[in-house]
C-alpha cells in the first residue's frame, strides 16, 4: 500500500488541473453564450423602441424635416426611448441622411451608410454591432465610451422606410451578460467540483484494485516459480536415484565381464563390452549434466563459482571455448558467504538460460560469464557469446510461440529490485547482463 497516496495524489492532481481547463474554457464559452445572449436582448429592445417610434412618433413631416414633426418625435424619444443605457437615437434615410436624432447637430447630415444598414433595407431584420467611434457621424458619442449599436427598419405612413438606430453603452451589455453568467456559472462549477470529489473515493477504490492484482501477479509468479523448482527437484530426484544408478551400475557390471571375454581370448565380445561400458558412462554423464541443469546445486553450500563451471563444462565438452571471471570482491557472493538468498538462484538462473540459449539457437566459439560487483550492494552478471545473434522481432515471435524464459526473468529481476538487460545483433553475438541487489 506504500505507493497507493501518491499515485491517488498524482490522480488527483491530473484530475484538478484537467477540471480547470475545463473550468476556465467552459467560463469563457458560457461568458461568450452570455454576451451573445444580451446582444439578442439589445436587438430586442431596439425592435420594441422602433416600434413606439414607427406608431407614435414617426410621421410623413419627420421624412420631409418639419420642424414642429421632428419635436413631437424628439419629445417621444426624450420620453421613452432615451435614458438607461441607451445614449443616443437616430433615424436615417436610404441615401444617409440623418433625419432624426437627439443629438440636434446631426440632423440633416449625410453620411456613407455600412453595407449591412443598407441591406436592411431589401432583407428588414436586425442588426447590432460594436460603434466604430472613429467615423465622423459618431463623433458626438465619443465621450460615451465603448457603445454598441443596434439598427433595424421601420415605415413612415406615407410607406418610406427610414433606418432606425440605437446606441447603448457596452458596460450595460457586459453587465446583462455577466447577470446570466452568475446564473450559470455556480451549477456549472458545482457540478464539477462534486464530479471531482466522487473522483477521489473511485481513484482510491481503482488505486487498491491494481495494488491488490499486481500483488496477485507477483504471488502467481512466485508460485510459478516455486512449482517449477518444486518439479525440477522431484525429476532430477527420480532420475538421480533411478535411470542414473541403475545405468551406472550397469556400467560397471560390465568392466569385469569385459576382462573375463579377453582372458577367454574372445576380443570382439570384449570390445564389445567395453564400448557398451563406456557409452553407458557417457549417458551417466550427460545425465548428471541434465541433473545440473533441470535443479541446480545447493548454491548456498557448492558456490556460484562451482555451479557455473558445471554449467560451461557441455560446452567445453562440445569444443567451445569457455572462460568464467568472477572479481575478487565477488567471491564471498559467488561462494555463498554473502548475498541474500533471493540473489544466487536469479544469477545462477540467469545464466542457465544464457548458456542454454547459446548452445542451442546461437553456435557459438566462445562463451564468457563473469560476475562482479557493479556498485555497493549491487552484483553485475555478464554473459556474452560470439554465436549469430538474433534481432528484437525474432524474440518477439519467440515469445508469441511460448518461449518466455527471458521475459520472466526480467521479471524476476525487476521484483528483486534488479534490471535484465538483453543485447544482441544478427552475427555479433549476444550479451545478457543482469544486476541485482546483493547486500
């Protein structure tokens, strides 16, 4: 359970800052939603003003620029249009004139209408955008500050369509607009902050889940591992006791009868006896070299050094040539006087399947296995041949066909505190290195 609170930490932290992202970019899409929502309210108001202007204040001498008609309008506007946020009223004609507005200086004035007023008046609608307050006609709303302006279409009785606009100051769109966002915004948070909290018991929850299965793992490969010696003790026990015995007392059963046919005189039978004698010591041979192989020796009592000379003794018997090293400050290690006793079996099966491997897939010349004390408490296993290597794919096919050995024993090495490391190319041979904690 030790590394269970910073991994659930380290969830948790990965879990806030992702939240915040979204905090902060769901604050700025709803602030948007927001502020797109009071601009429809200000295109709503200015549709509702141009409509108490078209039905009471708008009249056939506001067109013509009467006097006593545009009063009546400016006395409507003063009275229900004007105030609030809205700072300014105008009413312009299809070629840009200023038929209308509060400000009584720009009444009768021409100005260039936008492409999007002018289109107002084929398609209607409503249009709203911020003042760009650097054109000459809005130059009396400069002190205002920022505004946003609104415009749509409205008829005079005699049918003309006049162009009516409205100005708002943009504090008071931001400030509709941060009203929505203080309306949406806490259950947006809210639901995120209890989407965290019920983070945190189901990280926690997973957290053990994987603690426990990885722990499960380990006890199977320890089992695996355990019943595979387990197994290897009782056939080399049986074999050791059985086949070995009998066919060496079978061996030498036949010495003497090999004597007696060549005092008889009888040389073929002798031969005959004789080689029989000595195929059945070479089988005795080969088999205690299985022996060796299927359950290693008392390692504790015989020593690495011992039991890795046995294992390069077949190959020196094929005709490789063998060298074994093992450093001065690793003899106590090698010999069984240090070292816990999770470390020798790793390096005496690691080599194992080293050797193995080489004498079976690689054809080697040479095999070196040296043993060495790679740091303070650490013990370096090197295994290097000069057989024809082999590439990454290779091992992974042979790894899909079931041949794992490597693999658990990386395995093996990392949940010893260690690394394994396998290094290999197609006609240069292969090196294995293994280092383990070995105080």
């Amino acid at each position: 359970m030790d590394g269970m609170p910073s991994a659930v930490v380290r969830f948790m932290l990965a879990s806030v800052a992702a939240f915040a992202v979204i905090a902060v970019g769901g604050y700025l899409a709803l602030r948007q939603v927001a502020l797109d929502q009071a601009v429809r309210e200000t295109r709503e108001r200015t549709v509702a003003a141009g409509r108490i202007v078209e039905s009471a204040g708008l009249t056939d001498g506001v067109v013509d620029g009467r006097a006593a008609a545009l009063r009546r309008l400016d006395d409507l506007v003063l009275g229900q249009v004007l105030g609030g946020a809205v700072v300014r009223v105008k009413l312009w004609s299809r070629d840009g004139t200023v038929l209308y507005s509060d400000e009584p200086a720009l009444i009768s004035a021409r100005y260039a209408l936008g492409e999007d007023e002018r289109a107002l008046f084929t398609r209607g609608g409503v249009d709203a955008e911020v003042s760009d307050l650097s054109k000459p006609e809005n130059r009396y709303e400069r002190p205002q500050g920022k505004l946003l302006e609104a415009y749509t279409t409205i008829r005079a009785p005699n049918g003309t369509q006049v162009l009516f606009e409205t100005y708002e100051r943009y504090g008071a769109v931001s400030a509709n607009a941060s009203r929505l966002l203080r309306a949406f915004a806490p259950p947006l948070l809210g639901g995120l902050l209890v989407l965290l909290a019920l983070q945190l018991p189901l990280a926690w929850s997973l957290a053990r889940r994987l603690r426990r299965e990885h722990a499960q793992r380990e006890a199977l490969l320890s089992n695996a591992v355990e019943a595979s010696a387990s197994e290897r003790r009782r056939i080399a026990a049986e074999l050791h006791d059985g086949a070995v015995q009998e066919l060496a007392g079978v061996a030498f059963g036949l010495a003497p009868l090999a004597e007696a046919a060549q005092r008889r005189g009888d040389a073929e039978e002798a031969g005959t006896l004789r080689d029989a004698s000595a195929r059945l010591r070479q089988g005795v041979r080969d088999l205690r070299t299985l022996l060796v192989e299927i359950h290693p020796p008392n390692l504790a009592s015989t020593g690495l050094d011992a039991a890795l000379s046995d294992l390069l003794s077949p190959l020196e018997a094929a005709g490789v040539t063998t060298e074994l090293a093992i450093a001065d400050e690793a003899l106590p290690l090698a010999r069984g006087g240090a070292g816990d006793g999770a470390a020798l079996p790793l390096l005496y099966r690691t080599a194992r399947e080293a050797v193995r491997n080489a004498r079976q897939h690689g054809d080697p010349r040479t095999v070196r296995i040296g043993v060495e004390c790679a740091a303070p408490g650490v013990v370096r296993l090197v295994v290097a041949d000069d057989g024809r290597g082999f590439e990454p794919a290779q091992r992974e096919r042979a790894q899909a066909a079931g041949h794992v050995g490597l693999t658990l024993l990386e395995e093996l090495a990392a949940q010893a505190g260690g690394a394994l490391r396998v290094e290999s190319r197609p006609g240069a041979g292969t090196t294995l290195t293994l280092e383990v904690p070995a105080p």
